[in-house]
C-alpha cells in the first residue's frame, strides 16, 4: 500500500493512503489489521478522505513496513467485524441529519409561502396520528405532547411555529435513534463470541482445530461446561444446555438428536455431537442485539424510576398547559409548558448512560451483560471469592509428579493430560500444559468422560476404572486405597502444593503436585476493595483449612471457609441477601457457577471456565485482580452521572418552563432548548466516566 505523511508528532501519525476511494469495507480492514498490530495502541480511519491516524509505541520502521506491506485481503477479517462495525451506519445517520437541515434551508428560501404551508400540514398528519393513537390506547405519552402543540399552532395558523417544531422532533429523533443504535451496536460487538478452537469430529477421531477452520455442514464435539460454538442440529447425544443468555430462560433445555443449538448457550450436563448450520457468527449476533434492545436485566433501579417517572409527568405536563393557559389566558404562555416535557431527556439519558458505561467497561476487558449488575457493583457492600484461579494465579504449574505403582511419573502424566483436557479449569489447563511442556502425546485412549462438579473426573481406560481428582472424591466417595508399600511416600507430600489425585481400578497410581502462588497484588486489591467501600470481603475454597487459612492470612480477607461445596458458596450468598445486604461473588470454575446465579452480580474471571463465563453477569479479564476495583469505581462513577442527569433534566426543563410562563421566550425557542439540552444531555452521557 502506498501512503503519504500528513502529519507527525511523537507517538501519533496521520497518513493520506494513494487511492480515489475508499469504501466502508475497506476501512473496516485496514482498521482491524492496523490494530492487531504489536505496538498500535489506537487508529482512527477516515474513509471520505481516505486518511488514517494512528497512535503507536513501536518503532516508526517497523509501522511503515507493516504499512507498505499492507493488502485488502477480506479473508484475513472475521466477517462479523466487517458485517457489524458500524460504520456505515453511521455515515448512513451522519448524510440524513445534513440532509435534513440543507432541505429545511433550501426550503425557506426556494419555496413560497403557500407551499411551505401545504408541506407543513401534510407533515403534521403523522405527528397528530401518533398523539391520536396513543389517546386510543389510553396511555398519556409524549406523542399526545407533541400532537396538542402542533395541532394549536396550526389551529392558530402559527405555521411557522408547527414547521420549526415538527422540524426540531424530526432531528431529535434521528440523533436519539443514532445514539441508541450506535450504543447497542458497540455493546453487542463486545458481546459477541470469539470461537478459539473447538473439537472437530473426523473419521471417528476428535481434533482439536481453530474454530476459524470449521465451516458450514462439519461436526462438533460439545462436553459439559463448554460454550456451544455455533448454531447447529444435534447429530447425536443428548445435554441439558443453558440459553439463558439469549432467551433468559433461568432452567436448562433438553437438547436430543435432530435439536437445535444456538451458539453462545451453555453445555450444563452430557455432551452433544453437532452438525454445524452458521459459522459466521450474525445470528448470534443479532440474538444479542435483541437481548439488549428488549430484556429488563439492562435496566439499574434508578434507570427504571426515572423512565416510569417520565411516564407519569405527561399528565402533569398537560395540566400545567391547561392551568396556565386558564390563569393567563395565553396560548403562547400555554404552549411553552407544553414544549417543554421531561420524558424524553429522561428516556433518552438514562438508557445511554448505561449502553455507555458498558461499551466502556468493554474497552477495559469487562463485559458486563446489564445496567442493573454495574448497580449492583456500586452498591454491593459483601463479596465473595473463590481461591482457586481467582486470588491464586490463574495459571497454575505442575511442579511433581508422584507415582505409586508401576507407571513412570511421564505415563501418569499423559493419562491425566489426556483425561483433564476435556474440562476448562485452571488445575486441568496445569497438566495439559506439564504434558505439552514435556512432549508428552496423548490421544483419546479413554471411553465416555464424566465430570462430577466440585470433586473430579471418572471415565475407564482400556476396561478399567480411571479416576482423577480431590482427596474427597478419589478416597472418601470413590473407596480408592493407597499400596502399603507407598504409605510413608503418601504420608509425606509436599504440603507447600495442590494435591491432584489420580486413581486406576481403585488403586491410587500418581498424585500430581500443582503449584498455585497467589497473585502478587491480591493482598493489595483486598485492601483497597475496603477502602473503596466493602464491609465484608470472605474467601471461600474447597480446600483443606491449613491451605484456606494460610492464604486468608495472606491476603486479610474479613471471613475464610475451607472445604465448601459449590452449594455452600451459594447458600452463604443467600444468607447475606437475606439480611439485607448486596452481595458481588467472583470464581472461575464450573462448580462457583451456583454462586455466580445467586449473587447480585456474578464476576467470572475470563480464563476460567465458559460455563462460569456464560452465566456470570460480568466477566473480567485474568490479567491481574485490578479489574475489580476498575469495575467498582467505574459503577460508582455511573450511578453518580445517572444521579446528575437527573437532577440537570428536572432544572433546565423547569427553568425553560419558568421562562415561557414568565413570556421570556417564545414556544418555539422553548422547544429548541429543550431539545437541544436533551441532546447535549445525552451526548455527553457517551463520554468516558473514567479517565
């Protein structure tokens, strides 16, 4: 690609690209690619002037090359990012709002009088339709608003005043549309699933491919706790499969041979072989666009009093425009109540605010599914962690292999890779990983896995019982023994590690010894979670009450309970919300997901497990525990800006009601500053709440 620089400083570059056009696909491209560069930290596209800023750390060279080397290659895009970016939309918004404003100036200057009268009455019927319908229907609206302002200045042959107010709604709803529509978008692009790799079922065997590699007619393998990655017909199998986060559903479905699956639904029990329909990704894409637009769980309390508030205050508005025009007998002074209504200012800020704060949340690696869980997060004064994977490290290493049989440490190693591989917790990544590390194949050499939440995996190796897992299940629910010759060698663990038990026909074979450190910074982030304003922060863990209690000292969480089944965790979470208290509960496992469901707000920790992910209500990046503290000033600094739109929505519209009652400004001018206010209100509810 060949480019020009049009301007340079330190760390930013604005380059006009040697081409006559550049189409909106075009610039969805160069976008994605310069993005995905090593060192790009922001890129701008400008694809009217074919002009691109980027911002960088990298070297210069090494940004010009990527440049030079650069081809519109679409197939190098995925096709949701090029189908949903938004950019043509709004260029599509941007040409009808200059279109408006040109046709009312070339109208007012081109046409006479007469026509203009004729144009503004005929325009009239849709508005005056609306207010009619909504008296049919019984409801007192804002649609009634503007029908009775319009219909009295016609009535009054005040034509020019019915134009401009017709013409201000007229631009008032194309930017409110564009704002909601732009909002939602955003949030449902950071929604969207991003199939990794997924099991691909082939000549009998299952391989573990990218997903970008599967295409429409393939089969897919599904086990418990995997997110299903595409739409689908089940070919064989049959699972209970969460489809709460597209239909809301709270109680799992039964999937069977020729079901249908949705991408992005949740494999809560079974396993599932899929015929694959949809790879690309829109229908879940559009699923999630609805969920958004139509499901409650967008909607903070506050988000909610303000729009039933806004309801009730037409009545209110229509009252004052009858009282005053009966004390005054002033259409003019009656009419500028009636221009003034604090409904849309109300329905129009809110709802972004909270879009807003989300798509923002998004930019920081937190996906948050609903205003009311950033409510929960501000408000919430109890929380909850899982240890494992949340205040250890997320990625945890094998540092041992024990043996005690005939196995070499390698061939325990392999058997309990091949095993864990199915299920996404940070303990089973650890020892697919040790296996990898150490070059140790392992192909499907079992029969059916089973996996039994909170304690382990059971599944049978060449006829025989194989068994992995928890000191709990493998020797208290499974009845496992160790050989005596073994005993002082089982006695005499390293007690600094995680013990993972593995067992063959009832006979303990190797115990793997896993490393799990906690987080640098979790004692940081526990002190500061006080600070910013918890009462009660408690750790939770299923493992044993030295392990628990050492780490509780650590880190100095308020509470600590040891050897807790994931029905535990939950019933805590019930205690607390039964005593009034807001509770926020963070894991990252298959078994925190009762937890997760009984919260106020479930944080999943993003490497963790997808069935954890899918029915968390916000989900955090694994980097660092900072995330959360983020997520809490970030809440906090939303409930705070709903508060002040509030407050400036009830003041201005009172104040401009106040002016025309007092004759200080004219009907029309009311509903331009009204109009105006609202929109002004609602593009800064789009601005970042933190720094």
């Amino acid at each position: 690609m060949e480019f020009i620089i049009k301007h340079e400083i330190e760390g930013r570059i604005r380059i006009h690209l040697i081409q006559t056009k550049m189409s909106y696909e075009q610039a969805d491209i160069l976008q994605y690619y310069l993005e995905n560069l090593e060192g790009v930290e922001k890129v701008k596209i400008y694809e009217r002037t074919c002009d691109a800023a980027i911002s960088f750390s990298c070297g210069r060279g090494q940004l010009f090359e990527a440049l030079k080397s650069f081809e519109y290659d679409p197939g190098q895009v995925p096709e949701a990012v090029i189908a949903h970016s938004g950019r043509e939309m709004n260029a599509v918004y941007r040409e009808k709002l200059i279109n408006k404003f040109v046709l009312r100036a070339g109208m007012k200057l081109l046409l006479p009088y007469p026509a203009r009268a004729l144009y503004t009455v005929v325009r009239s019927v849709k508005y005056i339709y609306r207010g009619v319908r909504c008296l049919a229907a019984r409801r007192l609206e804002v649609p009634v608003l503007d029908a009775v302002a319009i219909s009295v200045s016609i009535l009054r042959g005040n034509l020019s005043s019915a134009g401009s107010i017709m013409f201000l709604l007229g631009v008032g709803e194309l930017l409110e549309e564009w704002t909601h529509k732009k909002s939602v978008g955003d949030l449902a692009r950071c929604m969207s699933l991003n199939v990794s790799k997924v099991w691909l079922v082939k000549d009998g065997q299952e391989i573990l491919v990218p997903g970008t590699d599967i295409v429409a007619g393939d089969f897919v393998k599904a086990r418990m706790g995997n997110v299903i990655p595409f739409d689908g017909i089940v070919e064989e199998g049959e699972a209970m499969v969460n489809q709460a986060s597209l239909t809301g559903e709270p109680l799992p479905v039964k999937k069977e041979v020729d079901g249908y699956v949705y991408a992005g639904t949740v494999l809560e029990e079974g396993e599932l072989t899929i015929r694959v329909k949809e790879v690309s990704g829109a229908t879940r894409f559009e699923k999630i666009v609805t969920m958004i637009e139509d499901s409650e769980k967008l909607k903070s309390s506050l988000e909610s009093k303000a729009e039933h508030l806004a309801d009730r205050l037409v009545p209110y508005t229509l009252l004052g425009t009858g009282v005053v025009w009966l004390l005054t007998r002033n259409v003019t002074k009656a009419l500028s109540v009636l221009m003034v209504d604090f409904s849309c200012a109300l329905k129009l800020a809110m709802p972004i605010s909270v879009l807003s704060a989300i798509r923002e949340a998004g930019t920081r690696h937190i996906t948050v599914k609903g205003g009311k869980y950033l409510e929960a997060a501000a408000e919430a004064e109890t929380i909850v962690f899982d240890k494992t994977g949340t205040l250890t490290k997320a990625r945890p290493t094998v540092k041992e292999v024990v043996t005690f049989g005939g196995g070499t440490a390698d061939e325990m190693l392999r058997i309990a890779a091949c095993l864990e591989e199915h299920f996404p917790h940070s303990m089973a990544k650890a020892v697919v990983k040790a296996a990898k590390d150490r070059n140790l194949e392992h192909e499907e050499m079992h029969s059916k896995v089973e996996y039994i939440v909170a304690h382990g995996i059971s599944s049978r190796l060449d006829g025989r019982k194989a068994i992995i897992g928890s000191y709990h299940f493998v020797f208290e629910d499974e009845g496992c023994t160790v050989d005596e010759n073994y005993r002082e060698a089982f006695e005499n663990l390293p007690s600094e590690y995680s013990h993972l038990y593995l067992a063959i026909d009832s006979r303990l074979e190797a115990v793997i010894c896993i490393e799990d450190p906690l987080r640098e910074e979790a004692a940081e982030v526990i002190a500061s979670l006080k600070d910013a304003g918890f009462c009660k922060i408690v750790m939770m863990t299923g493992d044993s009450e030295r392990t628990a209690a050492a780490v509780a000292s650590a880190i100095g969480v308020d509470e600590y309970y040891s050897e807790v089944l994931p029905e535990d965790k939950a019933l805590f979470i019930e205690k607390e919300k039964a005593e009034g208290r807001k509770v926020i509960m963070i894991g990252d496992g298959i078994n925190d997901s009762p937890a997760l469901s009984a919260a106020d707000a479930g944080i999943a920790i993003s490497d963790g497990a997808e069935l954890a992910r899918e029915i968390a209500d916000i989900t955090i990046a694994a980097d660092d525990l900072y995330g959360i503290l983020t997520l809490r000033e970030l809440s906090q600094a939303l409930m705070g800006r709903i508060r002040k739109n509030y407050r400036l929505i009830v003041g201005i519209n009172t104040a401009l009601i106040g002016l025309g009652i007092g004759g200080v400004i004219q009907p029309t001018t009311s509903a331009f500053l009204h109009n105006a206010s609202t929109l002004g209100i609602g593009l800064k509810s789009m601005e970042r709440l933190l720094k």
